[in-house]
C-alpha cells in the first residue's frame, strides 16, 4: 500500500527492523568523515578545547552526539580526551556516498600552532569533567566505552558541544511533484519503491515550498536514482520542514555552548530541480526503495534548516565548507617542506602521509564540500574565534 515518503522513511530507518536500528549500522554501507580519517575527531577535539575555554572550563562540559551510529566518533573523542593518540575505526574499504568521496588513511594532521592553538589551561583537566553522551535508536554497542552514555533522546539542559554529523540527511521528509495545479505530495510503495501523485500539500508545506523551494531550472544528471521516477522528468521537492523542526528541537536541548551540523545540502538558489533521495547498501548507491534494506538519504536544505535554528537560539549562526572548518581547526593539507626529507625521513613521510589525509577531507568536490552549520547558543561569537574565522573571505555564511 504506498503512503507518503515521511512515513516510509521512518518506518525504514527507524522501525523494529529499520535500516539504522538493526544490523551492523551505517559504517558498514557507507563512509563519513568520521570513518574516513582520525583527522576529523582531532579537529572536533581541538574544538571542544577552545569551546570549553570559551565557556571559562564548566563542570561538567558535555559533548552530545546526535545519531551516533555505533559510537564511532565519541568513542575516538573520549580517547584524545584522555590524552592518546585518536585511531580510526575503519579500515578505508567502504566508499563514501555520493559527492563524498573518503580518504583512506590512518593517520592524524598538524599544523604550526596559530591563533586556534592558543586556550588558556582549564583548572581542573577536561578529562574530569566531561560528559560523553551518544543519541542513537539502535542498541548500545558492546564496545562501547563506559563513560560514554547511550541514551534514545537528546538530554536537556546541555553546556558544551552538541554535534550532529549526517544526521538530518535522514530525518524522514515528504517529497512532492510539481502537478498542473499546483505542488501534490509524493506517494511510495514501500515494497518496490514505485511512486504515484497523491493529494495536494497542506498549508504549512506549501508555505515551506514558497519560502524556500522556489521554482528551479532544469539541470542535467539532477533526477534522482528512484526505482519510481517518471520517464519524463518532472520538478520533485524533498519538504524540508521536518528537519527544521529537528534541528531546533535540538538547538533548544543546549542552555550554553555550540550545536554544530556537519552534512551535504544546497542553498535556496541551487535546489535541484530533480530532488536528491538516493539509497546506499553495502557500500553502492542503489534506488531508495524503503523496505528498511538500505539506506535513504536526500540532502539537506542548510539554510532553511539554519534559519530554524537561529531563531530558537536567538544568535547568528555561521555556515561554512568542511574545507574551511577543518582548516580552521588545523587540518590544511599542506605539503611537508622538503628539507624534512632529507633532516628526518620518517618523519616526512609521516607528515605527508598526514597531508594526504587531510586533502581528501578538504577537496571541495569531495568531503570538503559538505557543510558545517555552527549554531551558538548563550556564547556571545567574539569568544570563540573559530566562528570568526569561518566567516573570513567569501565561502562563510552569517545568519
């Protein structure tokens, strides 16, 4: 029986037997930057050590992971806390999703210190203080670290860090095509993924489709891979008034710190006029059809999403690539200068090992490309100079 999108995602991703839920979890179908390199948790790493600053050292300082997976991330957080090396939990064979391709590596970069190097020492260590919380519907892992907490909704009352990475690409959505009289939902059978027209959007998702969905050119190779797509292409609107919602429920979890997003998306002038749904299973992008065996993902209206977000915060949210937020943070992908190859040749190829790593992570048309958005919450932004240098040059976006 085909019923809409939003219902079928979650019943797919979410249900008893759910993609996200049951199995081996999502690093076993595709890679993020997390799994790519250890580089993106020494990044968050170093942020959390400025962001504690910021907030003159809270006990406890908390760090929020939203749609953990298996704990991947906070499990190499809470080991670079407690001073050792970060390890990466996969072994770089998983391709990444589409406009995401991984780096394979295992090792960590460096920088020269800079501005961002510089906090003041805490009083009492950060490793004493923080709070490790994974959000996640699936069963605690087995090898999950103790101090980490596994919980199935966000805590409240958060001061600290709270991160979201890939999380709202799959926060079920409706979809809807562009009829002769006017925007009609999207409807699916959950068994084939064939699709058929339904009844015509509610008032509060054409709302949304005016604002922030307006008419799009037709652009080559933008149709979806749906099993249902008509042979004609037509416009389709993934309604991303769902994930709005999420994400200010999730800002509205947080009394003092930063909330930070990390995915792929588009912005109001660049929508597709095909939408962005696909699947992925065992490491292929495969048609979304939404039986609870594959992934389904679409991207992420940022600034839509942003927008949400800043007006539960009551701050300006900053926008910005991946490229330039891990640069920020220390990642830059600069070549070794070559007098270290000769002065101290492991050491060299170390550091270019490390170089290579984090230039998969910055390339712009690979992970590089992806998003941060960085939503303060009662943190005035001068505190925290990883907000300002996001904003530098043209590719940062201030709400």
């Amino acid at each position: 029986m085909s019923m809409r999108w939003r219902d079928a995602m979650r019943q797919a991703l979410y249900g008893p037997e759910g993609f996200f839920v049951s199995g081996a979890g999502p690093a076993a179908h595709f890679r993020t930057s997390v799994h790519a390199s250890p580089i993106f948790a020494s990044a968050l790493l170093r942020l959390i050590h400025h962001l504690d600053a910021a907030l003159d050292f809270p006990e406890p300082f908390h760090v929020v992971d939203v749609g953990a997976g298996r704990g991947e991330l906070l499990g190499a957080l809470a080991v670079g806390v407690a001073g050792e090396p970060a390890r990466s939990g996969r072994s770089g064979l998983i391709p990444a999703r589409a406009g995401s391709p991984a780096a394979g590596t295992t090792t960590a970069a460096a920088r020269p210190p800079g501005v961002l190097d510089q906090s003041p020492s805490a009083p009492v260590p950060l490793a004493r203080r923080v709070r490790f919380t994974a959000v996640e519907l699936a069963p605690r892992p087995e090898h999950l670290p103790d101090q980490i907490t596994w919980t199935a909704e966000i805590p409240t009352a958060i001061t600290g860090l709270l991160l979201a990475t890939e999380w709202l690409d799959n926060v079920p959505l409706d979809l809807a095509t562009h009829a002769d009289d006017g925007w009609r939902y999207l409807l699916v059978d959950p068994t084939t993924g064939a699709e058929t027209t339904g009844e015509r959007i509610s008032p509060a998702d054409l709302d949304w489709l005016t604002t922030w969905w307006p008419p799009q050119p037709e652009r080559d190779g933008s149709i979806p891979a749906t099993s249902g797509c008509p042979e004609t292409p037509t416009e389709r609107a993934e309604i991303g008034r769902t994930r709005d919602e999420a994400w200010a429920d999730a800002v509205g979890h947080v009394d003092r710190g930063l909330v930070v997003t990390v995915d792929y998306g588009h912005l109001r002038e660049e929508r597709p006029f095909g939408g962005t749904l696909t699947g992925y299973r065992g490491g292929r992008q495969v048609p979304p059809v939404p039986d609870g065996s594959c992934d389904v993902t679409a991207h992420v209206a940022m600034d839509s999403v942003a927008s949400a977000g800043e007006r539960v915060a009551r701050c300006a949210y900053v926008l910005a690539a991946q490229r330039k937020a891990l640069r920020a943070l220390g990642a830059d992908g600069g070549r070794p200068p070559l007098s270290l190859a000769s002065s101290d040749p492991a050491r060299y190829l170390r550091a270019l090992a490390s170089t290579s790593a984090a230039a998969e992570l910055t390339d712009p048309a690979g992970l590089g490309g992806h998003w941060w958005l960085c939503q303060p919450v009662g943190l005035p932004a001068d505190r925290l100079p990883f907000l300002a240098t996001l904003t530098e040059n043209t590719d940062g976006v201030r709400g």
